[in-house]
C-alpha cells in the first residue's frame, strides 16, 4: 500500500571541516511522516567544507528512498548556497558540457555531485535555505554532530520518536529565501603598460608586450596605467618626461 500523508519528510544537513582540505564531518537529521527522527553522521579524515555539505544531504536522501518514502514530499534545510544552486540550476549546465564549467575547466566535487543528482531523481524536493549558526535548533544540531566528527569524536546519535527528541525541529524561520548572488564586476581595461628598460620608456598596448620587453631584465620596471594621467604620473616618478615616451603596439 503506498504511503499517504500530509506531513512532509524534513531533513537538516551540515558539514564542517577543519582546513580546506583537512579533517571534515557531516551530520543529518531526517524526521519522516509518522514522527520517526534519525540522525545521522560521519567523518573524514582529508577533505573540503562543501564536500561535506553535500555529503550530508546525500546520505539523508539515500535513506528516503531505503525507508520508502520517495513519494513523500521532502524538505531539506541546509546552510550551503553552493550545495542549493549547484543541485538546482548548476548541474544541469555542466551535464551538458560534459562536467566542465563556463572556463572549460573540471567542475569540482563532480563525484558528489552525480550521485546527489542520482538520489533527488523522483523525488519531490523543496530546498531551503537557512542562515547557518542563527539559533534555528535542527541547524545547530546537525553543525554540532558535523563538528564533533571532524574532530575525531564519535557523538550519540538519535534514532527514535519525535515527542522524545529533544531538538526542536519544528521552530524554523520565516524566511527561506536564498542570498542574492553578487553580480561579477566588470574588468576594466588598462589605458595602458609603461615599462623601463636601461633609461628607456615604452608604451604598451598590452600586458604580453611589456612583459615581453622586461621579463629576465635587470633593473627592468614596469607597470599599468589606468588612466592617461596615472600614465604621466608614473613616467614623473620615473624621472621620464613623457616626450620620451616610446610606442610599443607589440
């Protein structure tokens, strides 16, 4: 008989590490539909704060669908950004270029980041974001079970009813909206590189051409310029007077 309930499965999710690599622990707490709580954790003796994190859902999630509740609805809370964009919008993205990212580059934690795709496959999913060390009990205990992994302990783990547990997993936020993302700033283009060579100074037009010219040169100097006044400042402190300015469009 399939499952039939109105209360979703909640599950918190924390890792921790202590370096980046160095020693890492994750903990999880899944709480099911008829009032089962479970935690869960682990360590690792060299790892990464976002493996961790991911770590953590990924366990939780596997238990879903070991327990038979992959046609409940499920909820996870968790601290980590990374973790909710990535699982959401950016794997999709570097699936499709074969796991690199926009720089052609290979996409970190991908190992993790197949199976976590492999554990939410027909589930049905809500992400939440919750401010990390912010008094909300289910987050505080999953840090405090991540933390004491990552260093060496082996903390008691709860598995029993929820009317005997005592976190209160039910006082959440009001707010699960995630941080917005930093838009990238634009770079904005040297007007120009000046470098001095033996008395002699030469324009630029790009950072190849200078180094180009002073790489392996002794007493060589060089530097950019933003602006054509930054440019004659630069020449002043060189005792050049701009006259004697060079081009190099090299």
């Amino acid at each position: 008989m399939p499952r039939s309930s109105k209360l979703p499965v909640m599950i918190f999710a924390d890792g921790a590490s202590s370096g980046n690599p160095g020693p890492g622990g994750w903990g999880s707490i899944l709480v099911d539909p008829e009032g089962r709580v479970t935690e869960l954790g682990g360590g690792v003796a060299s790892t990464t704060n976002n493996r961790m994190e991911m770590m953590a859902a990924l366990q939780a999630l596997r238990q879903v669908k070991i327990r038979g509740l992959a046609s409940e609805p499920v909820e996870v809370y968790t601290d980590s950004v990374y973790l909710i964009r990535g699982i959401t919008q950016w794997v999709f993205g570097w699936r499709k270029k074969d796991w690199k990212n926009a720089a052609g580059v290979e996409v970190a934690n991908q190992d993790l980041w197949r199976e976590l795709m492999g554990a939410v496959a027909g589930l049905k999913i809500s992400w939440r974001f919750i401010r990390g060390h912010a008094g909300i009990p289910g987050n505080e205990r999953v840090d405090e079970i991540a933390v004491a992994f990552s260093k060496g302990a082996r903390p008691g783990l709860y598995d029993g009813p929820l009317l005997q547990y005592g976190v209160a997993i039910h006082d959440l936020p009001e707010s699960f909206a995630l941080p917005e993302m930093k838009p990238r700033e634009e770079k904005v283009a040297a007007f120009s590189y000046l470098s001095l060579l033996g008395g002699s100074a030469m324009r630029h037009a790009n950072w190849a051409s200078c180094e180009r010219r002073v790489k392996g040169r002794s007493g060589a100097k060089f530097k950019k310029a933003m602006s054509a006044s930054e440019e004659q400042e630069i020449l002043r402190s060189w005792g050049v007077s701009p006259s004697e300015l060079k081009s190099d469009e090299g």
